[in-house]
C-alpha cells in the first residue's frame, strides 16, 4: 500500500481555458483530500498544466519538468502529472523522454483528473490522450478569484488555421448545454462572484454541434442566444467572452451586446494580419475589409467599446509591405490593446513545413516595431478616459502598492486607485480616473454620488 500524498501544486501555462481547466482540477484534488502547497518543493503531487502555442511556451515547460524529475529520484513518492496542450501533442513520447512522470494527460481528460490518478496510484503509469466526450465535472472548482470567474462554453475548435496547434490539441468543437452554463453562473452567483468570463477558442461556433442545428447548419443555439439566455443570472453583474473570430462574427450578436446592460463594452477579436494574401495563407475565412466593417458596426452601435486582438508577424513568405499592411491596420483602428507575437513554427501545422520562413531576426525586428506603434495607440486610447468618472469592479489589492485597490473598468481597462480592500472587495465602484498610461489607468473613488 502507497500512502495517499497530501498535498499538491499546479503551475499552469497558457491562455484562459488552461487556467479553467486548472481550476477544476484543483477542485477534483481538493475533492479527493489533497490540500494546496503554496511551495511547489513542499508538495507531494505536482501538476503541470503545459501550453504548445509557440515553441518557447513548450520549452519552458521542459526546463521546469527536468527539475522535478531530478527531485523525484530523491523522493521516489513525488506523483508528477503533465496536463494540457504539450501532453495532448506528446503524448506517449513524452513518457519515453522524461520517465519519471507518472500521468501524462491531454485537455479534453481534465475532468477526468481522479480516475486517472486511481490508475497511478495503483501502479500504473497513464497516457491519457484519446479524443473523449467531455464529461460535465460533478465536483466544484477552486477558483483562483472570488470576485471573477470563468466559465467555459465550448471546448476545441474546428478552424484549421495554418500555423496552429490548437485543433490538434484540444479537438473538435464540444458546446456545454446552455442549462449546464446557467446552473454553473447561478452557483456563481450565490457564491458572491460578480463577473463570468464565458470561454471559448472560436466562442462564435457556440452551439453549432448541438442538437437542434438545421441541415442548412443554422443552428438555434447561438452565442447570441446564449448571452439572452444567462443575462439575468442573480448576482452576476458583469459578463465577458472570449474569443471571437471576425469569419463568424455576426450584427446581432453586437446588437445583444449593446441591448444587454450586464455584457461588457469589450470585444476580443483577433486580426492576426492586416493583408489579404497572408490572411489567406492563414486560412482565417476573412480579409482586412471585413475586419474594418465588423470593428466600424461595433462602433455604430457602441462608440466607446474597447476593442482588443492577437496578431502574429513573420508569418512565413510575409514581406515587409504586407507587415505594413499590419501596422496600417492597427494604426487606423485604435485597438485598446494587441497581444502580438512572432510566427513559431509548430509541430503538425501546415505552415510549418513550408519553405518560405522568415529569419528569427526579421522576426524579431517587425515584433518590435508593432509592439511600439500598439504602445502608442494604446496609450491614446487610454487618454479618452482621464477625468471621466468609469464603473469598476474592485477584484484585489495592488500587489506592488498595498494602499491601492486593482479593478477593472468594463472596457477591460486595470485601474488602481486608494481604498480598503476588507470594505471593496467584489463591488462595483465609481472611479474617477486622474491618469492614464497605455495598458492602466490610476483614480479615485468618486464619492460624489
Ligand atoms: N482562438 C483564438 C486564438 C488562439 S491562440 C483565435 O482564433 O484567434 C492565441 C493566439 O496565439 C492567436 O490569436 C495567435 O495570435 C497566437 N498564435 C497561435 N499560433 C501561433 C504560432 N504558431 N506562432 C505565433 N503565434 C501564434
Ligand atoms: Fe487556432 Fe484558428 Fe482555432 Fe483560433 S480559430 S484556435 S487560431 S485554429
Ligand atoms: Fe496554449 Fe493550449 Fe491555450 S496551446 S494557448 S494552453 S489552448
């Protein structure tokens, strides 16, 4: 008989759905008597949950495993678990490259966590990475916020955009039913959270594998249609999703959005160039034209909307007029922000294989050209909120300056400003905002009403 560990640490990499998969399994280790060590060299069951977006966020992950590995030959007792994207594109390999591990496990198994650990508590080493219905998990998530929460909608994505590993690793679109999405919020709700994040890889391809979908593929289980569906769960005062694409962006979802008080002013939608033939060769399903139009209707509707996107340079055969082209894009729109990378060559993509790749120092230089001219825009679109007076939801202390209070404005804006985190926490204040700099702004609490 192995005496069960006690206790465990998750580092997680990656985007949102990562941290939301990380959370439940958090839970499902809680659930199972597991108590959480805040020093992962104190804990007795470690889990990495990896992301295999770009090459460095892989090679990370095996710098921090070969360190574990190393300390598991000291402490043969130390169960070490691989979760998420890496493990869902290694799978088995994996076990062979670093045979310490005891679990190696791909996303769609995260609700899974205690089956598989039963496995490995027996005896076994796991390799759990075969496409599976994903199962509603039963036990409760330990969230990482009590103030904000995420919630997932659909899992997977069924584009085939050229240069990425995310269909590879995290399968075929699988929507949660909109009662399962509801019940999970109103728990929420009477938890005390005040704002869900709905997420998604292609948030707008909600609905469109569940049953009541026409042969005509027009489907009554929309985002839209969920956003009207879960607007008015008690307690929750704000809503956000996240991602959407520009291919299936629809008006009446911007509609909904401007209709429904609770849905944020904020739209995540990524351009990733801003040039018709690399947009092409990307297979995104759109040109820079469409873009424009989808960000000019938000604008009808909602003027002050924020409006934020991903966007990759050095995609391969990209010139330095079609970069331009990029630039250009994000100078005329005024995007409040761009998460920018350079093109990483990934394994099982197409554009990886091609013959046309760019330098890494060609690379390197557009990142850092857009990055500034993002800098900039950003910086001015922050300017139009000084001496405004914005809603903000006061989620934690600032960790830098303990005095002052970190919350968000709807546009998605971090916002700091004096206050009594024990009096604030997860209410909605009014801030006025004295200045500004490109990605937050400072304030004070307006006590004028
Ligand atoms: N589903 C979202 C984004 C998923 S990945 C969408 O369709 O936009 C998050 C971001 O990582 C992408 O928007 C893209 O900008 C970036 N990314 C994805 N693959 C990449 C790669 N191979 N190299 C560099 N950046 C990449
Ligand atoms: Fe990747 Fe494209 Fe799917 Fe986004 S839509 S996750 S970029 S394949
Ligand atoms: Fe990374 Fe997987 Fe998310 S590859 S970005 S953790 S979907």
């Amino acid at each position: 008989m192995t005496t069960l560990p006690r206790r465990y640490h998750i580092t997680t990499f990656g985007c949102q759905m990562n941290k939301a998969d990380s959370e439940r399994m958090a839970g499902i280790l809680e659930d199972m008597g597991f108590a959480w060590s805040e020093d992962p060299n104190d804990a007795d069951l470690i889990l990495y949950n990896t992301c295999t977006i770009r090459d460095n966020a892989e090679q990370k992950v095996y710098s921090y495993l070969g360190r574990q590995a190393h300390r598991k030959r000291l402490q043969p007792n130390l169960t070490l678990v691989v979760a998420g994207c890496v493990a869902q594109q290694e799978g088995e390999a994996l076990l062979r490259r670093v045979p310490e591990l005891d679990l190696v496990m791909g996303p769609q198994h995260a609700n899974r966590l205690r089956d598989l650990l039963e496995q490995v508590f027996a005896g076994s080493q796991v390799a759990a990475v075969e496409p599976v219905h994903i199962m509603e998990d039963i036990t409760k998530p330990r969230r990482d916020s009590n103030v904000t929460a995420w919630v997932n909608v659909i899992y997977g994505c069924n584009e085939r955009c050229t240069y990425c590993v995310v269909p590879n690793v995290r399968g075929v679109e699988q929507s949660r039913t909109p009662e399962a999405i509801r019940a999970e919020m109103e728990e929420l709700g009477r938890q005390g959270y005040k704002e869900v994040t709905l997420l998604g890889q292609n948030i707008d391809a909600y609905g469109r594998d569940l049953p009541g979908a026409t042969a005509e593929g027009r489907h009554q289980h929309t985002l839209t249609d969920l956003l009207h569906y879960v607007q008015d769960v008690p307690g929750i005062e704000r809503l956000r999703f996240a991602t959407s694409h520009p291919r299936y962006f629809t008006e009446r979802l911007i509609r909904a959005c401007s209709e429904l008080p609770k849905v944020c002013e904020h739209f995540h939608i990524p351009f990733q160039s801003g040039d018709n033939d690399i947009l092409k060769a990307m297979s995104r399903g759109y040109t820079h034209e469409k873009y424009r139009r989808i960000i000019d209707t938000i604008r009808q509707y909602m003027p002050d909307a924020s409006i934020t996107a991903d966007a990759i340079v050095g995609f391969p055969g990209e010139t330095e007029a079609q970069f331009e082209k990029t630039l250009k894009l994000v100078e005329d729109i005024g995007f409040d922000l761009v998460n920018t990378a350079a093109y990483s060559p990934r394994p099982g993509t197409p554009a990886a294989l091609w013959e046309n790749q760019l330098s890494e120092e060609v690379k390197a230089d557009r990142l850092q050209r857009l990055n500034h001219l993002v800098s900039i825009k950003a910086g001015e679109r922050s300017e139009r909120y000084l001496g405004r007076i914005e809603e903000v939801l006061v989620e934690e202390q600032n960790t830098k300056d303990p005095s002052q209070l970190m919350g968000r404005t709807s546009g998605n804006r971090l916002t700091f400003f004096p206050g009594n985190i024990a009096e604030l926490k997860g209410q909605l204040v009014k801030v006025k905002i004295t200045e500004f700099r490109a990605f937050s702004l400072t304030g004070e609490l307006d006590l004028g009403n």
